[in-house]
C-alpha cells in the first residue's frame, strides 16, 4: 500500500508529521556480476542517508541503521511523514542526530538501475540474492560502514532482512522484518505473481517488452496489486457503498498504474523466484523481531507458518498484530506508531 494513502493515520495516533530532505546519491558498481551469470558494466545503486556514521574506540561503525523498502516501492518512500515523522525526529527511535540511516534504492527501482533505462528485457535477471548483494556492496565500499546497528524492512526488503542474517550474520546487532515470511514464495503469494507476470506478458501490446505505450496487461497487474494489498476493514469503511466502492477503486487503480512501468513490475516480481530462507534461519546469529498484522492479505496468519519458522532462529521472536482501527493490513508495516515500542525493545536489548 502507498504510504501517501494513510496520512490521517498520523493525526488518528498523535504524531507530528516530519520529512527531511536527506541525502541522495549514487554507488556505481563496475561489471556486477548476477547470479544467473548475466554481468552489467555498470550497476547504479542510489540510496538516501540521514544523520553521519559513528564509530567506536575500536573502529566499527556503531550507529547505522539500513532500512530496505517494498516491491515497486524506493528509499525515499520511508521519508513519508507516517514514518520519518514517527522514527526519524528529535528523541524520536531513530533520531537522525544519533542514528545513521541509510535507504537504498534495489535494483529495478527507484533510481537505481533498471529494465526501464534502456536495456528492457535484456537487463540481468536479478533476484533478491543479488538485490542484497548490492546493498552489501552499497554498504561496505560505497560508505564504508563496516557494522549495521540494526537491519529492517517492509515486504520486500523485509525478505531482504531475512537474507541479510544468513549471508551476513556477523555483520548486525538486531534484524527486524515487516510483513514477510522466511520460506519459498509459494501458495496464493505465488499465483497472484503469477497472474501478474501472465497478464503483462500474455498482452500482445507488451511486444516482448519493447512496447512504445502501457501495455493494456498492466491495468489487470495492477488490479492484482491491488489486492494483495487490500485491507478488507478499512476498505469497507472507506467504501460503504456501491458508488463509493467504484469511485475508490478508479481513483486507487489510476494512480496505481500511474506510478508503474510493466517490464519494471515484471521483473520486480520474478525476483522473488529463488527467494527461500528456510534452510538458512539457524545460521542467524543477531538478535531477530518479526511483526506481521493479522489482517495482512499477502502473509495470512492462519497459514501458521511464522510460528513455526520463528523456532529455528536462535534469538528469533515473533509478534503478530491483531486487526484494529490502526492496522492497514500489509501496509502496516509502514506504521511504525503502531509496532514501534517492539521496535523500542529490540534496540534496548541489543545494547
């Protein structure tokens, strides 16, 4: 869910908005070679950071925070006064005086490198893999942080996170993922990608991807998106009646399709193809708090699955939010006025 469409959030929970501008820029990586075995000369990474790195007596960088946004989503999505206005202030969790925070842009989004530059369907099919593969990379030579305090993200890049404790597990004090499970992408989270990718390349306007308009398979992708993202309660609510209803979603969908380009989308959600940490969660070693919301569509409670997973990481908890007036289904874990005090408590005891 965009997180412009849940402002008056803020004012419901008593928060005073904020947006700093942050710093923008880009890490090139020269000839970055892709699990498939495809390279690019070279792989542009922007990224927004907030706040100035710290170090120890020991040299180790001791305050930066890396925060990893959602499919079709950016960095800069996070400087949404729901959340910099909630996390980023003066006293606030992650004070920007005291805390180094660092917003990447993945790969296929944002600014970053991406199909929709030029190379269309020949860009480098990447997967999460390789997305955490630069944002190391982004980390560690681009701004030679050598530790993370902590490790978060929404959706995507709370799949990023889970990845992030396996391959790096050294390298963080505390990991909290948003809205994820840690196993393959499969059941109904997979046949919505699925019918995402089929309506995109099953259009004859797309032309293998080299279309010169929208491709009219995008409009159904993005009906598809739409649903994963749904939020049943609050959609009632906001919706009550049949014209209502019609009115939202023609304002939702137009806006929606606005903000996408198709082979963008395409690829974005194919990266989630090998995404599976299951067999790697007892090598996590930092600290791990994992939220979901009861009334998320796209990682249902009653699966189950959470409960059982959350088992094989040795300091691994999970909390799930129960359905409220606050919770926005999946786009609550862009909320932080609603999950922030587990936030609180992971980073007090990971001191």
């Amino acid at each position: 869910m965009p997180l412009n469409t849940l402002l008056p959030l803020v004012a419901l929970l008593g928060q005073t908005p904020a947006a700093p501008a942050g710093n923008e820029a880009d890490f090139v990586v020269r000839n970055f070679a892709f699990a498939s075995g495809e390279t690019i000369p070279e792989l542009r990474i922007h990224y927004t950071t907030l706040g100035r790195a710290a170090h120890n007596t020991k040299g180790r960088t001791s305050n930066a925070v890396l925060i990893m946004h959602g499919t079709t989503g950016s960095g800069r999505g996070f400087l949404s006064p729901n959340f910099s206005g909630v996390l980023f202030g003066k006293g606030q969790l992650l004070d920007t005086s005291r805390y180094y925070v660092i917003l990447p842009d993945g790969i296929g989004h944002g600014k970053s490198s991406k199909p929709s530059d030029g190379l269309r369907m020949k860009f480098p099919k990447y997967t999460y893999d390789d997305m955490v593969k630069a944002e190391f990379r982004l980390v560690t030579e681009g701004l030679k942080v050598n530790h993370l305090r902590l490790v978060m993200g929404t959706s995507m890049g709370a799949m990023h996170t889970w990845v992030w404790g396996y391959t790096h597990p050294e390298f963080m004090d505390g990991l909290m993922p948003l809205a994820s499970l840690p196993v393959q992408i499969a059941g109904r989270n997979r046949m919505m990608r699925r019918m995402i990718r089929d309506d995109i390349t099953g259009d004859p306007d797309w032309r293998d991807g080299n279309y010169t308009t929208p491709p009219r398979g995008l409009k159904a992708a993005a009906d598809i998106l739409l649903l994963m993202t749904s939020v049943p309660l609050q959609w009632q609510k906001e919706a009550p009646t049949r014209d209502q209803a019609d009115a939202f979603l023609e304002t939702r969908l137009t806006r929606t399709i606005a903000s996408l380009d198709a082979n963008d989308m395409l690829y974005a959600f194919d990266a989630s193809r090998t995404y599976d940490p299951s067999p790697h969660l007892a090598d996590i070693k930092a600290s791990l708090l994992a939220i979901n919301s009861a009334d998320d569509q796209v990682n249902p409670p009653e699966l189950g699955i959470m409960e059982r997973e959350i088992r094989k990481v040795p300091k691994g908890r999970f909390v799930l939010l129960p359905i409220s007036d606050e919770t926005r289904g999946h786009g609550t874990h862009s909320l932080p006025a609603i999950w922030g005090k587990y936030l609180a408590e992971l980073l007090t005891s990971t001191q």
